[in-house]
C-alpha cells in the first residue's frame, strides 16, 4: 500500500521546487489559476524509479513498456487529487507519425526526443481548493514492483529534505516578475518575418478554397539566446501568463516551462470517461475594462471563430468516437467564453465513455496530435502544415502530463510554451486560418499569444551574433 503522508498546506509547489529542485528530473504540475475548472490540483514529483526516452520509431516497445507497469486495481485514493504516483513527461507533436501518415517539417537545430517520461515512485500533491497537501509513496521500482519498504523508505527520505533548513538557496523563485524577466533577452528571432508569415496563410487559404481542407493551424517560432536562472524564469511565465495546466520539467538538458490553458486529454479509469477541452478563437485582453470587455463579447459573436472552434469540435468528436461507446461522446459545452489573464479564448468540453478493451493508449493512438493544432481534415492540415511551416514543433503542440499506475492519464496541449536546450530558448505561437482568416490579423495573433509570455520579437543580427558566439546554427530554410 502506498505510504500517505499529510504535510503542511502552506508548503507550495514553488516550496517543493527550491527544496527539491536539484533531484534527478523534477516535474512540477502547477496550477497557478486554483479558481479555474482545470486549475483545482498541483504536482510535483522527482528523482525517478526508471526513465524513458525514444523517437516515435520507438513508440511500440515504449508503449508495451509503459503498459507492463500499469495495474487497473492499483490502490487509488479518492480523496486524494487524481495523479498518485506514475509516468510524468512530455510528448512531442510529431509522436504523431506513429499513430498516422504524417510528413516532417525541416529538422529542428535542437531536436528533443518525441517521447520523454519518467516513472515518478513518488510525488507531492496539492489540492488548492481544499487548502491541503500529501506526500504519496507507492513503493514502485524501476520494473513496476511495488514494495512496502521502499514507500517508507522514500517517504522519510523526502520528508528529511524538505526538513532541512536551505543552505543556499535565495529568493530566486521569489524574483518579481520584471526581475526574472531579465534572463531572456528583449529580442528575439523569428523563423518567418512577418511578410513571409502572412504569406503563409494566404497559402494555407488557398488550400482552402481550392477544397483541400478546411482549416489549418499555422505556427511560427521566436528564439532567443537564455542562460539566466530558470527559475527566474518560471516565476516570470507564472506571473505573468498565469494558467490552469502550467508545467516545469527539467530532463537531462532539456528545460520546459509551460503556460498551457488547454486540456488535451483526460482519461478516468474507474468511470472509464474521457475529456477533452479544445480551445478555438483568441482575443488578447485589455488594460482598460471596457475595452477589454468590448474584445470579449467582440469575439464570443465572432462567425469565424466560432465556426473553426465547431469543425474543430467536429473534428475531435470523430476522434474520440473511434474508442468510446456508440452514442456517448456528447458536446458538454460549445464554444463557452473564458478569460485568462492575457487572452479571452472560446472553448468547447467534449466527453465520451471508452469502450471495453481499450485504453489510455488506444485513446492517445486515436486522438493525437490534438485536432485544436492540426486541422481538419487532420491528416492533410498536417501534411500542409509540413510544407510551409520552417520547422518542426518538438514539444510545442504535443502533449505534457501524467499516466497514473492505475491507468488513468491527463495530457495539456503543450502551447504557451518554452523550451530551453544548448544555452537557446524557444517558444512558438500559431492559430487556426480559415477561408474568412484575414493575413494580417492571424499575424497578429501569434503576436499576442507570444506576449502572454511577455516576449516580443526582434534584433536578427544581435540573436544571430550570439549563436554563433554559443556554436548553435540558427533555424532557416
């Protein structure tokens, strides 16, 4: 049985980071919007019994291995948050190639593994919402085993640190927001310039009429030279774009810090429901209310917003029902109006029930990538995609989350995200083109999605003086 520890709930997740930080691959799942539907739990987890790591070639030993650890009567706690130990990491948007017939984008200058999980023996979790905490250990070792002595063991361990007093460790993760700011560089360079990105979309429109699909979700990329203090830099994205599904991971030289507002997929094993939350139509917010209102209801009655968040809907109704029950996958809420601190979005929850004999692997395999960043149709939005984006995503636009042990999982789209690896920092920003998408405008909007980030774009020859300083080819075609 796995050892439950209650701690102290004024212990945060921020607490857990500057303790515990420094362990072997630290995740942190951290709700920084508790008030919000998706926002009500907190994770954090370290140090892992097992790792795994692989291109999508990979994926089908990856998958069996991830399988054989999986126990459906593993004990769950329901009065505890939902993720009680398991695999947390991350899953790159061209996984996807597993799973269908999907072309690449030119190779990225600083290629990340498709798959990248670790088995987590143990993690701390905080329901915000009830003001409480826990240290669960499950006892799990790197070949799924489960041994009472080694939940104990870990327990006291972890309880031993985060006992003991901080020798060296300031107030980074307190750093105000414009402080943490300082470690990325105002300037940034961008893979398209913004004639070359407007003329993309006018591409994708012509594929559009031409009856080829009937939206598609165009991205660019910013890059930027970073060799501040990440956690600095966490807390500047927590400050400044705070968000229901944000992440941190550190694993091997890859660091992610995430932003994310959007559920992929969440799958209950006990109930067997499955959820999905795709968001479609963005407005940025407004200092002034009543312009920022206006922005608000300007978008809710937007005909073309709402139409590419309902073929998105369509699109993801379809995928779920190739492994839910017939009749059971329901369109909870239609194109509902949120708020978060930098942007209105609309978003649409669609659920279903997963049929006998299939499960979180089957739901991945049928679902991803997420429809909310593809297109629909999804197969040609992605191969037109290929074409004309410069790169491919990485993380950006896969998934980032957790497969309990007893099967069940949820997934954030990794958007608002950063990726920093080899001394570069890198955050793409897109949005859904229609036949009604005016070029301008959808530039405009990767502008806005970057700001949440509190980013903006510029001086080339300063970013490409300093890669080449670093040794890191920048991103052309």
């Amino acid at each position: 049985m796995p050892v439950i520890v209650p701690l102290d709930p004024s212990f945060s997740p921020t607490d857990a980071l500057t303790r515990l930080g420094r362990l072997p691959r630290p995740v942190l799942f951290h709700s920084t919007t508790p008030s919000h539907a998706l926002g009500r739990c907190s994770f954090f987890a370290a140090d892992p019994a097992s790792v795994l790591s692989g291109d999508a070639a990979e994926w089908d030993a990856i998958r069996d291995r991830l399988r054989a650890t999986l126990d459906p009567a593993f004990p769950h706690d329901p009065e505890l948050p939902d993720f009680q130990g398991g695999w947390m990491g991350w899953l790159s948007y061209e996984l996807g190639r597993t799973f269908d017939q999907m072309p690449l984008a030119e190779p990225d200058p600083f290629e990340v593994p498709d798959v990248s999980l670790g088995l987590y023996d143990w993690v701390i979790a905080w329901d915000h919402r009830a003001a409480k905490c826990w240290l669960i250990s499950t006892g799990i070792d790197a070949d799924g085993a489960h041994h009472e002595g080694r939940a104990s063991a870990r327990a006291a361990e972890l309880m031993a640190r985060i006992a003991a007093p901080l020798t060296d460790s300031p107030d980074t993760a307190r750093a105000t927001s414009a402080e943490a700011l300082e470690t990325l560089p105002p300037w940034l360079h961008a893979d398209f310039t913004p004639a070359e990105y407007r003329a993309a979309v006018a591409s994708v429109i012509e594929y559009i009429l031409a009856g080829d699909i009937f939206q598609a979700n165009l991205t660019q990329r910013f890059t930027a030279p970073f060799s501040g203090d990440p956690l600095r830099l966490l807390a500047a994205v927590e400050r400044t774009a705070p968000a229901p599904l944000g992440a941190y991971l550190r694993h091997d030289e890859v660091q992610l810090f995430s932003a994310s507002p959007e559920r992929f997929l969440r799958y209950d094993p006990r109930s067997r429901t499955v959820e999905t939350r795709p968001i479609k139509g963005t407005r940025r917010r407004d200092a002034e209310p009543r312009r920022d209102a206006d922005l608000a209801r300007e978008l809710a009655a937007s005909e073309k917003d709402r139409a590419e968040n309902v073929m998105i809907v369509d699109l993801l109704r379809n995928d779920l029902s190739r492994v839910c029950e017939a009749g059971s996958v329901t369109v909870e809420a239609l194109c509902r109006l949120e708020s978060h601190a930098t942007v209105h979005h609309l978003v649409s929850v669609i659920t279903g029930r997963l049929r006998a004999g299939n499960d979180a692997f089957d739901l991945l395999a049928a679902a991803y990538p997420g429809g909310s960043v593809t297109g629909a149709p999804k197969l040609r939005a992605m191969a037109i995609l290929a074409e004309l984006e410069r790169v491919r995503r990485g993380i950006y636009c896969g998934a980032i989350g957790w497969l309990g042990l007893d099967g069940g999982l949820d997934f954030n789209l990794a958007i608002r995200t950063i990726i920093v690896k080899d001394g570069v920092a890198a955050i793409h920003a897109g949005g859904g083109v229609t036949a009604r998408s005016d070029p301008e405008e959808e530039y405009r909007e990767t502008l806005d999605k970057a700001r949440a980030l509190k980013i903006s774009v510029w001086d080339e020859a300063n970013f490409k003086a300093a890669l080449r300083a670093a040794r890191i080819r920048p991103s052309a075609r």
